[in-house]
C-alpha cells in the first residue's frame, strides 16, 4: 500500500503523472551514459543509479546544499534559466585522484578546488553533460554547457526563491566509495518550451526499442488474462409480481426468433454476433459479426 503524502495547497503540485513517468525515463537514461562515460574516462568501476525525480522550491532546494560543494552551473538552451549539477565534493576529488594516479581514493576533503582541480572537473563535468543532452533528446532538444562552477550556494540563485524545480538524485559510486549528485531544472522554464515549437512533447518519450518491449509485454498480459463470454440468447422484463407468481414449468417469451443472432459479451460488454451450433456434441457459438464498442461507430464511419 502506497503511503500517504502531505499536500500543501499553497505550494500546488505542477508536475503531473505523465510528466513525471517522462522525467523519470529521462533520469534512467541520463544515469546509464553517465556510468558509461564515466567508466570509459576513468578506468575504473563506476554506477550512477537515479534514485527519483520530485519538484521543490528553489530554495528548499540550495538550503540543502553544504558550503563548500561542487555546484555546476549549466546553460540549457533554448530553456531560458540555467540549471544545476551538484556533485558530492568529495566525490568528484576522488575521480580527479584517480585521473592524476593516487590510490587513496574516498578521503573526505571539504575545500574549494584549486585552479588544476577546477580544469580537471570541467572535464568530468563536460563529459557528464554529453549524455544529459542525450537523455533530454526523449523530451527536448538542449544544448548542455558548463557556464561555471560554484563551492558556495549562496552565489547560485539562479532562480527566485519560491520557483517550482524539477530536483533529480542520483548515487553514484566510484569504486569502493559512494557519493550523491542531483540535477536541478527550473520547472516553468521546462513546461514553457515543451509547450512552444521546441518541444518534442510528453505524448511518447520511450525508444522504438522502448515501445517494441511494451508492447511485447502487453500482449503476453492480455493472452494469459482470463474474460468471461457469454452467450445471450435473448432478454424480457418481468415484474417483480410476475417473479412472485412464477410456477414450475412456466415459460417466458423472448421475442427473438430461433435462428436469429446471438448477443456475445465479453466481461459484460457487447463486442460479438454469433449463431448457435455443435462442436463434437458440445453446444458452441460461431462468430458472424464484430460489434464496434460505444464511441468507435461514428469514428469508423467517418473514417
């Protein structure tokens, strides 16, 4: 059973439950090239696992955020406030120490980077940025820049205080050492461009690879999901002082010749036409007619 939320009314939730199944796609892609870049440039194993997508208030969000930190800030054009990739401190100076050959690699080290240090995770963080771009593709077509990097996030509103974002974790693990990074998007900025022509729209985010799986998955459901048929042969209405006087034996006419078609109902609902007939001294109904459900007659029709 799914647990109860808080919902705070002056805070409305924008995100919708489409939109967020496509953040969500979004997010599982962005951690999956993500763990292949970072592999390949690193040479040793690393996982990046999306751990969910939820919308905040900007400054729910920088509250969170420990001084000193790696906060990147990225331009996402055409979407018009830029965006935050926060990375664990400690984190990405354990990539930068296995790039530069140390074995110590996990040390828990809170300070600013020095200028060698801030080249060096301009190239992790660009490498990162490449399968963000990807990934955003299912949704929108932006071109991921790193603008600058920041350690206090008090120099980082890039956003009004009380503006809706859409906030992404992740954890990753570099060897034996695991850390967090989160992906901040201005909410309005975002829902304004899918609404204008740079959009790809949240109707279909999925891979043709994506749809194929569904569907092969949807079809094994629907052939091992059982459906009541019944055979109508016909109906009258009665009142409930005839149930009363019915006797043994009584007959009650339905008004339907004999050969006329069968009603079929599948789980209730008219779909078949159908007449009456054996299968190896076994009562059976043969099908003779699809029935459109309610709604398709006129757009079959019209079609």
């Amino acid at each position: 059973m799914a647990e109860a939320r808080p919902y705070d009314f002056r805070r409305p939730i924008q995100m919708s439950k489409g939109f967020e199944r496509s953040i969500n796609m979004v997010a599982d892609s962005f951690a999956k090239l993500a763990t292949l870049s970072l592999n390949n440039y690193l040479r040793i194993p690393v996982s990046v696992e999306s751990l969910g997508a939820r919308q905040v208030l900007f400054e729910e969000y920088t509250s969170t955020i420990e001084n000193p930190s790696c906060i990147n800030i990225l331009g996402l054009h055409p979407i018009k406030v830029p965006g935050i990739l926060e990375m664990d401190l400690s984190l990405i100076l354990t990539m930068m120490e296995k790039l530069l050959g140390g074995r110590y690699l996990g040390r828990d080290v809170h300070r600013e980077f020095t200028s060698i240090e801030g080249r060096i995770a301009r190239n992790i963080v660009t490498r990162i940025l490449e399968g963000l771009e990807e990934s955003l593709k299912r949704m929108i077509r932006v071109e991921a820049t790193l603008r600058a990097i920041e350690h206090n996030p008090d120099f980082t509103y890039i956003m009004n205080a009380n503006d809706p974002c859409v906030l992404i974790d992740f954890k990753l693990e570099v060897g034996d050492y695991e850390g967090n990074m989160k992906l901040c998007i201005s909410l309005s900025s975002l829902d304004a461009e899918l609404a204008g022509e740079t959009g790809l729209g949240l109707r279909d985010v999925r891979s043709e690879e994506e749809r194929a799986s569904d569907l092969d998955r949807i079809v094994g459901i629907l052939k091992n999901t059982p459906a009541e048929v019944r055979a109508e042969i016909g109906r009258v209405c009665v009142s409930m002082q005839q149930v009363r006087e019915m006797e043994e034996g009584q007959t009650f006419s339905l008004r339907q010749l004999a050969g006329e078609p069968l009603l079929l109902r599948v789980e209730g609902c008219p779909i078949f036409k159908g007449r009456m007939g054996r299968v190896q001294r076994k009562a059976a109904v043969r099908v003779s007619e699809f029935i459109y459900p309610i709604g398709e007659r006129d757009v079959a029709k019209t079609s």
